[in-house]
C-alpha cells in the first residue's frame, strides 16, 4: 500500500460496515464446514474404534482432496466481483456459471480416480488392518458426493462475489443439520453402520449443491445469463485457478512437514503438536472470514475502476486484520489454562504444549495481517504473484523446519519456525501490496 492520506471518518465506518456485513456471515460458514466431521466422528464413535479409525483415515483424505480445490472459491469471487465493480451482473453469473461447470469436471475427474484406487489409497496412508476396510467404504461412497462439495465451493465464491455471504451461512448450519440428522437415521435407523455416515454425508452436500445452483439459475434467468457451458470460459477459470492451486499445495506441504518434523520429536510433542495446531486453524477461521471480505470488496472496486476505494479498503482491512489478531492473541494466552484440558490429562504433553501456544499468540497479528493481505491479492486476481511468493516462502521454511530436531529443539523451536513462515509471508505480501502493482482495474484481470 502507498502512502495515503488519512481515511476519513465516514469512509472509514462505511468500509466497517461492509467489511462486517461479509465477514461475520463467512465466518459462520467457515466454522460449520469442519462441524461435518465432527458430527460423523460422534456418530460413527459409538460403533467401535476400528470404525472411528477408518473415518478418520477416509475424512482427511477427503477433505484434502477437496480443499486442494479451495480456489474454485477464490478464484471466482475475484471474477464475479469484478463484474459486479463494472455494473456487469449478467455477465458476473456468467463468470460464475464457467466456475460451476469446472467444478462438476473435477468433480467427476477426482471420482474416477478414487473408486478404483480407494484400497491403495487408504493403504498408503497406514490404516490398520482392521480400520483400512472400513476407510475404504467410507471414501469410496462418500467420493460420489465431490462434485457436488466441489460445486458448493465455486457456487459459494459465485455468492461472495455478489456480496452476498448470508446465503452460504444459511446452507452451511442447513447443510450441517441435515448431515446430522441422515448420519443417525442411516447409520442407526437404517443399520448401515459406517456405510450410512458417508451416503448422510453425500446426500446433504447433494443437497447443498442443489441449493446453490437454485439461487444462481433464479439470478441467471433474472438478468438474462446464458447457463450452458462456454468452453473459453471453463479454461479461463481453470487457469485463473493454477496459480491458487500451487499457493494452496505449498501451504499444505508447510502444514504437512511441521506434522512429521513434530512426529520426529517424539509421541508427547506430535500430541501436542495436533492440539496446538488445531487450535491454529481456529484462530484462521476468523481471520479467514475477513479475507473473504477482502475478495469481494477488492473486485468490486477494481472492476469499477476505483483505485483509491481499493488501497483505502485495503488499508482499513489490514488495521481490522492486526486488531483481530492482537485480541485473539490475549485469548490465547488467558484461555491456555483452560483449553488444554480439553484434550489432554497427560502432563508431559502439557507442559509441550504450553510455550508453543504463547508462540501462537504471539504470531496472531503476523497472521492477521497475511490472511488480510492474501485476501487482497486473490481479490485483485493476482494468483501468480501469491503462488511466487509461497514457493519462496516453502523454501525457507523447510529448511527451518528440518533444522529443528537436528539441533535438539523441540515443539516450541517448531513454532518458532511456523512463526518465521508467516513472517516471510507478511512480507512478500506487504510488499507487492505497497507495490500498487495488483490495482489493475476492469471487469477483467
């Protein structure tokens, strides 16, 4: 961001107000996705270990398949948005519509690889042998139901782009009731056991899709969209999509590498590590939710050709991000005491977890001021600068990382890297959006 004067008041409380208007509905949105998992885990449970083991097998498998698909969102709620900035809405459902049909290609793509390797796949993953049959059941059967998870993403990024995040929130808690109320039906009622979570899990995203789609088609036919598939416009959002798709790999081979530097450290320290770490990705979900923000307002502006309103939103975004982070990092460190219990009696890996979580807290303004920025950029539609500028931050954080055990640090010197991770995101980030090189305007990038 450059130099700028002062935002004044009034601009300042109408970017509060639309900032809270998307974000606070997001978040709710965000928090009731991995509410899924946790219902299926309550519920396969009372079946037996070896069921529960299997469903923890096949659910990270497949909400890692998925989330590698995370920028059929992002991607298009910077393209809607755009649209949207230019007074073009036909052509915003349009944009939203070649993100749709994407999705369903994937969809079908990712079914045909998984159902005839789902055995290998969970295998390789180092099920037991009494857990992989019933991780093989639940990813085979529940595979069928990404296509329409993978639709839901690019619909919810159709919405976004509309400025329009209460209707996401509203099929998320409806899409989480209905799972719930199908997994005990079909597990219990219907005796299915484990095969009942994954077909509850199928036909209430089923059923979200078909929602989704319902309120883009009424939008479409209202202002008069095509909603046939445009080949050109399929390939441009799958291009659009590349860059998304290297930043989102590179973050989770970060995540995936400090979870094996930690198992290297010892049982008590991956223990904590997975407490630690969940508590992390809590702490993102709210700041998620003002980065989703950041999209849509982003394209907005930029589509409107509104360069100003764009670094001024922008610089009331990253005070939001900083001021979040910082109230959540005293949360952290007054509710340590309290939180721990709650998943851990065993005192070895309490006193692990202890300074990493106060490394936590001290990073939440880093991580506020990243998760605003990334935000901003995917707005803008500036892919390629963040995929660039998480390949360089994968670079050195592995390195970091590896040096961890081999110097005999342990937990909190792992976090300490994380922690450096996030601080070379900041700044690769706070320089290209200083830079002023992302403010390129249009109904397209």
């Amino acid at each position: 961001m450059t130099q700028a004067p002062e935002i004044p008041e009034a601009t300042r409380r109408r970017h509060d107000r639309e900032i809270v208007a998307l974000a606070v509905p997001a978040f709710g949105a965000l928090v009731a996705e991995p509410l899924f998992v946790m219902a299926d885990s309550a519920i396969v449970g009372h079946l037996g270990t070896a069921q529960l083991a299997g469903l923890g097998v096949a659910s990270a498998l497949l909400t890692t398949a998925v989330s590698v698909f995370v920028f059929l969102a992002y991607a298009t709620t910077a393209a809607v948005a755009r649209r949207v900035g230019a007074g073009d809405r036909p052509g915003a459902i349009r944009q939203g519509m070649d993100g749709i049909w994407l999705a369903l290609l994937l969809g079908i793509a990712v079914i045909a690889v998984v159902l005839p390797l789902a055995p290998g796949i969970v295998d390789l993953f180092g099920a037991s042998t009494t857990a992989a049959p019933y991780a093989t059941t639940y990813l085979r059967i529940s595979s069928l139901g990404i296509p329409a998870m993978l639709m839901v993403l690019a619909a919810t990024g159709v919405l976004r782009g509309l400025q329009d995040t209460r209707t996401p929130l509203y099929v998320a808690v409806g899409g989480f009731i209905a799972n719930a109320v199908l997994n005990v039906g079909l597990v219990y009622g219907a005796g299915l056991g484990i095969a009942g979570s994954a077909w509850g899990t199928v036909i209430a995203q089923c059923a979200m899709a078909s929602v989704y789609l319902t309120v883009v088609v009424r939008g479409a036919r209202r202002h008069g969209a095509s909603l046939r598939p445009d080949a050109a416009g399929i390939r441009a959002s799958a291009q659009a999509g590349v860059p998304l798709l290297v930043r989102t790999l590179s973050l989770r081979a970060i995540l995936m590498i400090a979870t094996a530097v930690a198992a290297r450290l010892g049982d008590a320290d991956i223990a904590a590590h997975q407490i630690t770490l969940s508590l992390w990705s809590l702490l993102a979900f709210a700041l998620d939710a003002i980065a989703i923000a950041g999209q849509a307002i982003i394209g907005r502006y930029l589509g409107a050709a509104d360069t100003e309103g764009a670094r001024a939103a922008c610089r009331r975004m990253v005070q939001w991000g900083i001021a979040t982070g910082v109230v959540l990092g005293l949360l952290v460190v007054a509710a340590r005491p309290l939180f721990l219990p709650l998943f851990t009696s065993d005192p070895v890996v309490k006193d692990a977890a202890l300074p990493a979580l106060l490394m936590v807290a001290l990073s939440q303004p880093i991580c506020g001021i990243v998760f605003v920025l990334d935000g901003v950029l995917m707005g803008a539609g500036d892919g390629p600068y963040l995929a660039g500028a998480m390949l360089v931050t994968l670079a050195v954080f592995v390195p970091a990382a590896l040096l961890v055990p081999a110097f005999g640090g342990g937990l909190t010197a792992l976090w300490a890297a994380m922690t450096l991770m996030m601080t070379v995101r900041m700044a690769t980030l706070w320089w290209r959006s200083r830079s002023g090189r992302w403010l390129v305007t249009g109904a397209t990038r």
